[in-house]
C-alpha cells in the first residue's frame, strides 16, 4: 500500500478534486495547509502577522492506494495541480506499513476500496 501526500496551490484544488473524482472507488482527504518556500515570486504570497512569515495558501490532498493504483493517481495529481509555474507544489510517496477498516476489521490492502 502507498500514501500519497501532494501539496498543491489552492487555487487548483478543483482541478485536482475532478481528477481524483474520475477514479473509481478512491477515497482522499484535503487539509488546508500554508507553505512558506524560498524563490517563489514576491506576489504570489500573502503576509500573516500571526505567523511572522510570508506563506501561501496551499491544500494537502491525502490519499492511500494499493501499490498497482499509485503511479496512476500520482500523474493525475501533477497533471491536475499544474500551472506551469515555479511553485506548484510538490508529491510525495511513502510506503504504508498497516491499514484497519475500523467498522469491518478489514486488515492490509482489503481494507481499501478496489
């Protein structure tokens, strides 16, 4: 089983969400996150006087797959995400070691939808 993390601007996140929306039974999450990055263009952040910091409003799209389904749904993603500018954001792939169905007790890969 992989998880996928992909930190994409917010201003994509539709274009992402119908991506993710076109695979058959994915279940994903979104957490509104805000990225601080050097070299990104002065306009493209905001300013926050609770943080201190220049950030910009990023999401974090969640998701976790079989092994087969990843490669697939890490293209969707950064072709969804894309605008062709520095600082789109970034994915990452991690191995998940364990996953329980909490209602069914489902155990490993059958805890996922197909």
């Amino acid at each position: 089983m992989k998880e996928i993390k992909a930190y994409v601007r917010a201003g994509m996140a539709n274009h992402v969400v119908e991506a993710l929306a076109s695979e058959p039974a994915l279940h994903f999450s979104i957490v509104e996150v805000k990225g601080i990055s050097l070299g990104l263009p002065a306009g493209s952040y905001d300013y926050s006087v609770v943080l201190g910091e220049a950030f910009e409003r990023m999401l974090k799209f969640e998701v976790v797959c079989r092994d087969e389904k990843a490669g697939r749904i890490v293209e969707l993603i950064r072709r969804a995400a894309t605008t062709g500018r520095e600082g789109d954001g970034i994915i990452f792939v991690g191995a998940i070691e364990e996953a329980i169905h909490v209602s069914s007790g489902l155990r490993g890969p059958e805890s996922l939808p197909e």
